[in-house]
C-alpha cells in the first residue's frame, strides 16, 4: 500500500470516529445552544487543541506505552468518563436562559474552549482510536514519523473543524428561536447534559469492557 492510499485510508476512519456522536460532538453542541455560536466554535477550538495533543501522543509512543502498560488504561478510562459524567450533572441541574446580551449563567467562552480542550484529552474514544489505529499508520517506511504524524494531526483538526465547527454554526443560529421561550432553552440545557451523561456511562462500559 502506498503512502497516499495509506493516509485516505487513515483519513476515512478518522471522519467516522468524529462523524459518529459521541463526548465531543455533545459538549459542542450544548455550548452552541445555550451560549450561542460563539460558545459552540470555542468549544469547537479547545477540541481542535486536544486532537493535536492526541496526535503528537500517538507519535511519541503513547500507544505502546498504554499496550505495555495496560493497567493504566482503565483508570484514565474511568477519570475521562467520570468528567463528562460531571459535566452533565452540571448540565441537567442548570437553568439555564438566554437572553440577548448572552446565555446567564453558561460558561464563557474562554471556558468552553478550555473545558473543550479537557474534554477531548480525557475522552476514552480518543484514546481508544489512537490505540487502535495510529500504530497501523504511523510508520517509518514512509518517511520520518514526525512528518507523518504532523499531517495526521492537520487532518484530524481540519476534520473536527468541519464537523464540530459546522455543528456549532447551525446550533448557535437555532439559539435565536430560544431568546423568547425560557422554558425551551432550559430544556434544551438539560436534554443535552443527559446525553452528556448517557455517553460517559456508555464508552465507560464499553471501554472497561474491550479493556
């Protein structure tokens, strides 16, 4: 297989891990409904970040450390999905309403990026994509891994940031139907932290139970 077949081939598994709704793609979307566009693409941005911490991991070993030491998988596993957990508990007791001058009470922007950014750290589908998929990629029959891994990493945000950012954009234009129903906006706040919560539960169980 040739470089390029290679690298389409790590690009398709890259776009369906983040196509598919998971930790990421939810915290995104509850910032850009209850704090608008702004939120959403500040979260979108702290996501990026994480995605190229994730990739220069995956290129200094990350993986054959976690596949020689495994019994350090599970209690990030557990720290990652206890987060999100937190953050959805956050969510679900919120009240959130939105006004004109912004959403009171939701977190700034410089906090969704920042709380983004952990996100995508902690998150155990992040991890498990690295372990399973960046040693099948990453290798030196292809040239220096450094070079390698720095195309993999502009793919992997470039992707996130047609995704997650063209969620956020579409999210925070539907925030303006919710400025006049404070009900809705509450709602919606407390629907996206359940799903929040639900998926922590799932990868958890899932992870500890591929582990």
């Amino acid at each position: 297989m040739s470089y390029t077949e290679n690298l389409w081939l790590f690009f398709v598994l890259l776009f369906g891990i983040i196509a598919v709704p998971g930790m990421d793609m939810l915290f995104v979307l509850a910032n850009a409904l209850t704090g608008g566009r702004d939120r959403g693409l500040a979260a979108t941005a702290g996501i990026m970040l994480g995605g190229a911490v994730h990739t220069l991991n995956g290129a200094v070993g990350v993986g054959l450390l976690m596949h020689f030491v495994p019994i350090l998988f599970k209690p990030l596993l557990v720290a990652g999905a206890a987060y999100m957990a937190y953050i959805g508990i956050t969510l679900m007791r919120s009240s959130i309403t939105v006004g004109d001058d912004g959403p009171t009470g939701s977190r700034s922007s410089w906090k969704a990026f920042r709380q983004g950014m952990v996100t995508c750290l902690i998150n155990p589908k992040a991890y498990l994509f690295i372990l399973a998929v960046y040693p099948q990629f990453l290798k030196p029959a292809y040239g220096p891994v450094w070079m390698q891994a720095t195309v993999m990493g502009l793919l992997t945000i470039a992707t996130q940031a047609a995704i997650y950012g063209g969620l956020a954009i579409t999210a925070g234009r539907s925030r303006g139907l919710l400025i006049d129903n404070p009900r809705a906006t509450i709602l919606a706040g407390r629907a996206a932290g359940l799903l929040l919560f639900a998926v922590s539960l799932f990868t958890a169980w899932e992870g500890l139970r591929a582990a």
